[in-house]
C-alpha cells in the first residue's frame, strides 16, 4: 500500500478547514451564537468523504479520540483535520529532533486481508475484537484458496503445509519458489508452526479473554497475522 501524498493531503485538509470554519455573519467573533460554517452545506459534503479518508489513515483513532460537538456538526472532523495538518507538516521533523526517529509501523501497511477485517474495530478503539476479526479474516482467505470449508485454523494450515502429496480435496498450499528442496521443506515447517503459535497464541485469547488489548500489543499481534497472510497470499496451491 503507497504512503500518502502529504503536499494533496494537506491542501484537501486545509480547504476542507476553511469551510468548516465557524463564521458568524452578524459578528466579527467566530464563535457567536448565530456561528454557521463558512462553506455551503453541498460544499463540506462533496468534501466530506476525502476527508475522512485522509484522517482515517494519518489519525486513525480520530474518531474516539475527538470527541462529537452535538452543536456543530462538522467540528470532529474540523478540530482532526487540523491535528493532521500538524501531523502531515511537522511530524516527521518533530519525531527527529525529539530523538525518535524509528521506523513506524502503521497498520494501514499491513497485508489487507488484516487490515479490512480489522479497521471499523480498530478505529473506533476495539482493539481485542480487530485482532480476533482479522485472525478470522486470514483463516477464510486461506480457506477460500484452497477451497476448504471442512476445515480450519491450526488444522488447515497443518493439512496445507504437509509434505504430503494432494489428494482429492486436500490440496497443499506451497510458498513461492517452493521447489521441494531442503530450504523449502524448511519453510513449510516454519509456516505451519507459526500458524499455530498464531491461532492458539493470538486468536484463541482474543476470541475469549475479557478486556481489551494495549494498543501496541494489538498492533504487534496485527503485524505477526499481516505475516502469515502474505505467506499464504503468495503461496501457491497444489491439487491431485
């Protein structure tokens, strides 16, 4: 997935600002009683939905953490379009000179069968229950590749994984350029045994411990999923 033009996203935010901004035509204040936005409601509404998607990827907790003005609709998404301003122009610059300039994961960049099982969860702040719908996501992509319902989980990748050869409908998943060689036989290993550790280390508690997840710990467990959906998502199927 491609990183975000911040030159288009900022000029869309700044515009999208300028309309929202409260005006009120009987006072010089910005915050008179009579305060209307200064753009036409068919104005911020073709401008709305850019918008959002803008924020969605550069404050993707905007939605819960800026909280909803019931006087004023568009002020959520006013006061994130100026936080992301900041973001776009100087977050790079501050993170450097604050010394922590590391590499940032985002989970956008995640493999997509991850991120669109988990993204409505994840923004509105559910992070155990992105991680369990994203662990289901990757089961039913998998599933569907090799075309097994009767199946799942552990149990499917070990019977895709196996060095058996196919036969009727237990076709085997081989990851690109598996040439059946010593290096190769190893990676199925690995794989399968990796699926595992996924499945009962990371859906297994997210489908039945209570509370939710730290942020970073959901974050990480995203990225081990991302991990194993790109290995299937390359794989190769074997049939009889």
């Amino acid at each position: 997935m491609s990183t975000v033009d911040e030159q288009w996203a900022i000029e869309h935010l700044e515009y999208f600002i300028s309309v929202t901004r409260l005006v009120d035509p009987n006072s010089s204040s910005t915050y008179g009683r009579r305060a209307r936005p200064a753009g036409g409601r068919s104005t911020i509404l073709e401008a709305i939905h850019t918008t959002e998607q803008i924020l969605d990827r550069v404050l993707p907790r905007w939605r819960t953490e800026i909280p909803v003005d019931d006087s004023n609709r568009w002020q959520q998404q006013h006061q994130a379009a100026q936080r992301a301003v900041v973001q776009l122009r100087d977050g790079a610059e501050i993170a450097a000179r604050l010394g922590d300039n590391s590499p940032v994961l985002s989970a956008s960049n995640l493999h997509p069968w991850v991120w669109e099982g988990a993204r409505s969860l994840w923004q509105s702040g559910h992070f155990r229950e992105a991680v369990r719908a994203a662990s289901v996501k990757v089961n039913a992509e998998t599933q569907n590749k090799l075309h097994r319902r009767d199946i799942s989980e552990t149990d499917l990748f070990k019977q895709a994984l196996s060095n058996d050869p196919p036969t009727g409908s237990a076709h085997r998943l081989r990851p690109a350029g598996d040439d059946g060689g010593k290096t190769s036989l190893s990676l199925r290993r690995g794989i399968m045994a990796f699926a595992e550790g996924c499945y009962a280390g990371i859906r297994n508690p997210a489908s039945h411990d209570e509370g939710d997840l730290d942020e970073q710990a959901a974050l990480e467990q995203l990225a081990a999923l991302s991990v194993l959906a790109r290995w299937v998502d390359g794989a190769f199927v074997v049939t009889p």
